[in-house]
C-alpha cells in the first residue's frame, strides 16, 4: 500500500501547485493552402512565452513576470527568430514568409505567442517542403505539432531536431492514409517522448532478475513473461484514458498529468534502488499508465483526429504507439538477459536508475514550478 499513498500524496500535490506548469516544450503551427492555384499560405503559429523568453530573454526587468508592453516592445525580433527557423518550399523552389501581426492566446499549460505570417509560393502547392529548427539548439525535446489545411483535407506532422526536414503531399487522403499516418505518428511520438521511455525502461531493467532473490534469471522465457505482464498493464492503461480522453469523456489539467509523467518516472527509478512496488511492477505500470495516456491524447488534441475517420485514426495513433513501445523492448530485453550476470547490469540497474531519478526531479521541478533548469 505504500506505493498507493506516494501515489496519491503526488497526484494531490500536483493538483495544488501553481496553475502554469513547465511542460515539454511544444509549439502549434497552422497552415491553410489558399485553394486558388496562386501558392499562397496563411499561417498560425502558436509559441509558449516561456519558451521565447528562454531563447530571447523578454524579461527586461528580470521580475519573473511577461507584462505586454515587454512583449509587444519585441515583436519584430520575436518574427525574425521564429521564421528564420521555419522554411517552406515546393519543388519550384522556397515560398517567401512574411510576418504578421502578433497576439497573445492562452493555452491549458499558460501564455502564447500567436504570430500570423502568410507565404506565397512559386506554384500552386501540392507537395509542401518544410523545415523546423525552432529552439532546436536550446531543448532536445521541442515538438512543433503541424496541422495543413488544404480545402475540405487535413495534413498533420511532428517535427524535431532529430526530424526537422519533410515533405508532405497535400492531396485526398483515403481514411487507410490517414491510418497509416496516424500510426507513424504513434511510432515517432514514443520514440521522442524521453520520459515515457524512461518510465518504461526503468520498470523493465528488474526483469532479468529473480524478484524474490535479485539475482540473475535462470529463465529468459520468465523475464520475457515478465515484460510483457509490465507491457500489457501499460498498454490497457493508457489505452483506456488516451480514448476517453480523445472523446472528451474525461480530462485533467496539463500541469497535473506533465508532473505526473515525471514523478512516475522517479518513482519507477527508485523502485530499483529502494523497493516500493514489492512484485506490483505491472500494478505500477498500470495506474502510471493511466497518466502517461492523458500524455499521449495531449500530442493527439494538438494534431487533432478527422471527423470522417476519428476512430480509424484514433486506433492507427494508439498502435503506433505500441509498435515503438515494442520495438524498444525488442532492443532491451535480448541486451538485458546476457549482461545480466556483469558488473556493467548491476551498475546500470543502481547508478543508471539513480541518473534516471536525478533527470526525472529535475523535470518535476521544472513542471511543477514553471521553470527551466535544464537546456534540454
């Protein structure tokens, strides 16, 4: 039961902390192909202050606190350093940006800048070449979440440092399309969530050896059982609140599930140093799960799901999740089961899990109190 009051104690006092939470850094871009054969764009790009303020220091008094008159005073250097990291083109060549006027919006995590741009092409856009370098030197777990609207279709992308070049056709999409994209994002999604692989790997490093004595497995058919109890309960977990989430059935508040994920985290990295779940690793991952899901349909809100084929696109998400879960126990458990019995596995298992640990506070601290401790 200890596991279930730490759990509760956490939950609670995320709910209670200040209502703008540090979270992974995303940023929202809106593209609308204007259908009349002449190439031009127009564009939204939704920015967190907190970000830009990191990147351009818009605190001119240093008080902790954006106050209008900083922003507004920096609106030409705030376009210039978004839209020299955002390239647009054709195969006729590059679209010429040019910046707009800027708003203030308010998102679940806090304040953003809404830059208006427009862009005009050399021809009329059918395939639109795009590349995204925003704060791609300052934090290593930035997403700009893409949503292209061409007449009645509806594009999306997820772009990173590891994946800032892409070419998206822009044309009718069949709901197989939209699947099939819909699963590479799940894939990609997994593989950039660094905390969500964390939490998973740190709940799996236990599982090549005996939970009664600690010492390595005789089996790797047990460790394999293993995962896959720990797999399973975290994939019916966020299976469950990713959909109810995704139709609107149940929510909670961004601060509390970002904090969350990282205290799941730390609690999963402990685990392996002083033993809290006693055996319960699955029952762990299964009520961890359930936050990491409202993670997942977080991504899936931004990108938004299409009204013809909602369900369809909601299952391709949630299975390429799965797929880029499992391709990581794929890698693992096989490493895992023969450096078991080294000296390097024991390290890893204690001095790995406590550097897990260590990171995963830190983004705690950094959800919790709307703060930026680390450049990455």
């Amino acid at each position: 039961m200890r596991f279930f009051s730490i759990a509760m104690a956490l939950l609670l006092s995320c709910l209670i902390l200040p209502a703008q939470a540090h979270k992974p850094s995303d940023s929202y871009l809106k593209l609308v192909v204007i259908d009349k054969g002449d190439g031009r764009i127009d564009g939204q790009w939704d920015i967190a202050l907190r970000d830009l303020d990191y990147a351009l220091g818009l605190d001119a008094n240093d008080d902790g606190k954006l106050t209008w008159d900083e922003i507004r005073s920096r609106h030409q250097e705030i376009a210039s350093y978004a839209l020299q990291r955002l390239t647009l083109g054709t195969e006729a060549g590059s679209c010429t940006v040019t910046a707009g006027e800027q708003l203030i919006d308010q998102h679940t995590d806090g304040a953003y800048s809404v830059l208006r741009f427009k862009a005009l092409c050399q021809e009329p856009v059918a395939t639109l070449q795009m590349g995204y370098r925003l704060f791609a030197d300052l934090d290593a777990q930035h997403k700009g979440l893409v949503q292209i609207k061409q007449g009645g279709n509806t594009s999306t992308a997820i772009f990173s440092p590891e994946q800032a070049q892409q070419s998206i056709a822009l044309r009718n999409r069949s709901a197989l399309d939209g699947f099939i994209a819909y699963v590479g994002h799940g894939i990609w999604h997994i593989w950039i969530g660094f905390d969500h692989i964390l939490f998973l790997l740190s709940l799996l490093l236990p599982a090549v050896l005996v939970a009664a004595t600690g010492r390595p497995s005789e089996s790797f058919k047990s460790s394999l059982f293993d995962v896959l109890k720990v797999v399973t309960a975290f994939t019916l977990a966020h299976s469950i609140t990713l959909t109810l989430a995704s139709l609107s059935l149940l929510s909670l508040p961004s601060r509390a599930i970002e904090s969350l994920i990282a205290a799941s985290v730390v609690l999963a990295a402990l685990n392996n140093i002083v033993p809290l779940f006693r055996g319960r690793r699955p029952v762990a991952a299964f009520v961890f799960g359930l936050i990491h899901g409202f993670g997942f349909a977080s991504v899936l809100a931004d990108l938004g799901l299409p009204r013809g084929a909602f369900a369809l696109s909601l299952f391709g998400f949630n299975l390429g999740v799965e797929i880029g879960q499992l391709a990581i126990v794929a890698v693992f458990l096989p490493l895992a089961y023969l450096l078991r019995r080294t000296w390097l596995y024991r390290q890893l298992l204690t001095k790995g899990s406590a550097l897990i640990m260590l990171l995963a506070a830190i983004w705690l601290i950094e959800r919790a109190f709307d703060t930026k401790l680390l450049p990455f």
